[in-house]
C-alpha cells in the first residue's frame, strides 16, 4: 500500500497530485458519455440508475439531487467558492450541508451535471462514494488540528482512510453503506458509538496514540449503539484492523435483505464476542508488514495540511475580555459559539447556519462567498462543515472575534445558539425526498421561532433537537435528546416524539413516547416538555440529565396533556 506524500501545500487542505486530476477528469468524461446515452435514450433508467448513483447523482421528487463530497469537512475558501458558483449557476442559489459533512444540491438538471462534476474536479473535489454500498465520505472532528483537548490531528488519519478506502476493488460493493467516522480526541465530538465503525485517539503508553474503536452502530430502521472491540489499537495497525473488520463484513453480512444487511445487524447476530473472534483471526491471517502505518507517512501526511503561521498572542485575551465585558451580546456568542484552541490568544468558531426560523443547514450562495472572504481573513483560507450541519473556522484571533461577530450578525449567520434548542439537525425531508414520510422543514422552522428568545435559550440551556423525514433517519432523530420522526399516519404527515437520545460518550438510543402527533401538536408538545424540564430540573442539570433521572413518564404526560 502506498500513499501520496507530496510536499506541503495550503494549510487544512490535502491537496490532489496530477494523478488525482487525471482520474478525476477523466471520470468526468466517462460520466458525461453516460449522460449523453440517457438523454438519447440509448440507456435506461434503470440501467443508468448505478452509474449516476456512482457519482453522487440521486433522483428525488423533484428533481436530481447532486451530493459533493468534503473529505472530512475540510474545504479552502477557493473550493468555498467553488460550490457558490455551482449554487448560483445550476441551483436555486443555495446549498444544504448534510450530516455527513457533505453539501447536497437539490435542483440539478442531468445534463448540466457533467459541466458541474468538471468544475468540482477543477476545484479538487468530486462525489465519487457519496452514494452506493462502498465506504462513504469519511467524517471527522469539527476541531481537527486546533483543539486544545485532542491527541493528533484526526484529518491526517482520515485522508490515509479516504485514500485507502476509495475505489478499494474488495469494497465497493459492500453488502450495504458503510460509514466510519474519526475524533481526535477520547471526547466525541462525531458521533462515533453510532458509525459503523467510529474511532477514538488516546494517549498510548509509549506516547504514540492509540484508538478505542467501536463498531455496530448506526440509527434507521434499528438504532443500535456499537460494541467496542478494541481500546488500544496502535496507530501502526489501523488500517489493517479496519480491512479486517471490512473483510468479515463483506463475507457474512446479509445480502438477501437490504433492510438486514448493515453491519450492525451483522454484530447483533452473531454476538460481540464471536464477531470479535473472527475479526482477530482476519487480523492475526493478514500480512500486517503490507498495512502497517508507520510514523513517518503519517507525518509525511501532515507536513501536506501545512502549519498555520501563528502571530504571537500579544494581549489578545485580554482584548476579547474587555469586549466581552463591553457587550453583552457579543459575549453570549462567544460563550456558545466558540471553543478552545491549543495556540494561545486564538479560538475555534462555529458559525451557526441555523437562524431563528430559517432552514437548519442551508447556505446561499452570497453566504457561501462570504465564509470564504471571512476564512482568508480570519483563519487561513480554511474552513470546516460539521456533521450538525454548521461551519466552524478553525483559528481565528480572539482580538478578532468581535469584527468577525459582526460581519456574521449582519448576514444572518450571527446566531448565539450552537449545541442549544435552536441549532436544530433535520434533513430535507418531503420537500425533496422521494424517501420521505413528512416534511421536516416546516416543523423545524416553528420549532425555532418557537424558542428563538436569546434569553429562553440560555435558560434552557444544552438540548439537542433533531428530526427527520423518515425511520431512515437521515436527521438523527434517534440522538437527539428530543428526537422527531416524519411518519405517515392514515395518509397525513405526523410526527413522533423520542426523548432521552445521545451522540456522546454517554450516547443511548432515544425511546418513542407515544402515537403520532400533527404538525403543530408536535411543537405544542416539546414545548410542554421542556416547561418539564424547566420546572422540575435540579441545580445545573442538563435536559439529558433531567430526563435520564425522572423517566420518561411525565414528559409523556405533559406531551400527551388534554389542552
């Protein structure tokens, strides 16, 4: 196995080689025949279904749906651009960031769709892997490289996955999707216990890190928290370990029915130990010199990310606290809306693409441009899509932090509301998904203008609100501390209720409530529910402690009170 170890280039961004750009034009051209074939008609949709799917292409209700891939989240403000450009020329002038760090264009036409996938491969990007049952776009910790908590930088080890894994000619037809997601730090900041592989670093005894890794989770139809079969996998031996958790996989996994052919049905019935023992004997078969991971490609892999060039921190601190101190405002934004960085006098920010009543995860264009100004400003051309649908710039000033506020304020992405009610995980729902039960949107939107009060979320505090469509549970629903689900009830859109959901290290599988409510019952309810909370929560409780005490029994009551 070999790995591409270019000198560095642009900081946050691995950029491609020339073989990259060969295969990524000429994939383009080879595409472009196969659109030209449908329209003429030479292939049908049925035989053209594959291939478009092989690049990302998905026919929706109402129109073709094109999904890029961003390896990891990661994107330079040129590629920024790049997808600005594609909002406005071939879309509605706006793009959806999905939970899969990915963007989703809803409005394509088929034929502009190989003039798109050039553009994209002109920018070095692509939506090869974004669909099918192969290994998909690789997510990672929205901090990655500038956490003050994390052990290694986990875009390194997702660039070695994303090129290990794509075009791999033993998983590209895998009995279902598979999906692995990275943190570098032992906190989850992605969801791992819900991946199909989900892995976690940690200090190792002899300061080389380590992963815990855990396998057999996933939401849908059966929302399962995977096992953890290994807390001390050596760097070295990482991708050999995954080719053999993917080699069991493909061998036993179920091929007869699509709804029981993701691996963690696989681990469910085999057992944690027996899986365990056949993904050892893959391990122990293997001829591990040819997969291992020695220290000095990973760092060849890094020097390709580039170092940020810090300034001194030179009384930043204490600049942002005298702001702080100054305005009220701006200092609930920087409380919720920013995390720690390793480097002294520079901070993390997350950018919420979550307004008081707007699309949870939609971005125009202009806003697209503007994230890319802002990068170069701020943060070294770099910027980062998370897996709850918002955009972080990974190392801005904290002296800085007050005029990059106010830029976002004055173009609707100054919202103070990350990881509270508001910044609300939904998927497109039935406005677009051919999949789909009920429309998601409609109900998010209420549900935001409903808690939109600056003061009421800050009372309220941490909650994780999530919905989707359908059981395939595109929104989460399932990890969120107050989950809701679209389903269709005697012919009309209704919506259940899940509480007590998480995605943490302390993550549990949200329990259905009760029936199906309307739209508007819906809201009704969760705000009966978290009146709950607010009434009976005892000194510094969270939503999620609150309810993990009481039960689910009188949030059912207030959900299902006779008004």
């Amino acid at each position: 196995m070999s790995y591409s170890t270019q000198p560095a280039l642009p900081v946050g961004r691995y950029a491609y080689d020339d073989v990259d750009r060969t295969f990524l034009k000429q994939r383009v051209e080879q595409f472009r025949d196969q659109v030209q074939r449908r329209i003429a008609g030479e292939l049908t949709e049925e035989e053209f279904k594959p291939l478009r799917l092989m690049n990302g292409l998905y026919l929706q209700l109402h129109a073709y749906m094109l999904r890029v891939a961003i390896p990891y989240g990661t994107l330079s403000s040129s590629q920024m651009r790049a997808l600005a450009h594609i909002a406005r020329t071939y879309d509605r002038d706006y793009g959806h960031f999905t939970t899969r760090q990915n963007i989703q264009f809803n409005w394509i036409k088929l034929e502009d769709t190989p003039d798109i996938l050039n553009l994209l491969a002109d920018a070095e990007m692509h939506a090869i892997q974004t669909s099918g049952n192969c290994i998909r776009n690789v997510t990672s910790d929205q901090f990655a490289g500038a956490a003050a908590d994390e052990v290694l930088d986990p875009r390194v080890h997702a660039e070695i996955l994303r090129q290990w894994s794509t075009l791999h000619p033993e998983f590209t037809f895998l009995p279902r999707k598979f999906k692995i997601a990275i943190s570098g730090s032992k906190q989850d900041r992605v969801a791992a216990r819900f991946h199909d592989i989900g892995l976690l670093a940690r200090k190792g005894e002899n300061g080389r890190a380590v992963f815990e890794v855990y396998v057999g989770g996933g939401l849908g139809r059966t929302p399962i928290v995977g096992v953890k079969l290994r807390d001390d996998l050596p760097e070295e031996d990482l991708i050999a370990y995954l080719e053999a958790v993917l080699r069991v996989y493909n061998e036993y996994g179920r091929r007869d029915n699509m709804y029981k052919a993701r691996i963690k049905i696989l681990v469910q019935a085999l057992g944690a130990e027996a899986f365990l023992a056949k993904v050892n004997a893959e391990f122990a078969a293997m001829d591990r010199a040819r997969y291992r991971l020695p220290a000095e490609i990973v760092a060849a892999i890094q020097a390709r990310f580039g170092t940020p060039e810090f300034q001194a921190e030179n009384g930043a601190a204490d600049a942002l606290a005298a702001q702080q101190k100054a305005d009220a405002q701006f200092d609930a934004w920087v409380r919720t809306n920013t995390h720690a960085h390793k480097q002294p006098g520079h901070a993390c920010v997350t950018i919420s693409c979550k307004p008081v009543g707007g699309i949870p995860g939609d971005v125009t264009s202009a806003q697209m441009d503007l994230l890319a100004d802002l990068a170069d400003k701020y943060s070294f051309g770099e910027l980062r899509i998370t897996h709850l649908q918002n955009v972080v710039l990974g190392h801005v000033r904290q002296d800085a932090l007050h005029e990059l506020w106010q830029i976002l304020k004055a173009n609707g992405l100054g919202t103070a509301n990350i990881e509270m009610v508001t910044d609300i995980i939904a998927c497109p729902g039935l406005d677009y998904c051919a999949l789909a039960n009920a429309r998601s949107i409609p109900i998010a939107q209420k549900l935001s203008e409903c808690f939109g009060d600056a003061t009421l979320q800050q009372e309220i505090g941490n909650l994780r609100l999530n919905i989707s469509g359908c059981i395939n549970a595109c929104g989460h629903h399932h990890a969120g501390h107050i989950g809701i689900l679209g389903v269709d009830k005697r012919g009309e859109e209704a919506f259940q209720i899940t509480l007590g959901g998480s995605a943490m290290e302390d993550a549990s599988v949200g329990q259905i409530l009760g029936s199906a409510l309307s739209e508007d019952e819906t809201v009704d309810a969760v705000a009966r529910i978290i009146d709950t909370y607010l009434a009976q929560r005892e000194a510094g409780e969270r939503f999620i402690d609150t309810c993990r005490r009481l039960g689910t029994a009188p949030f059912k009551d207030a959900a299902y009170a006779p008004v």
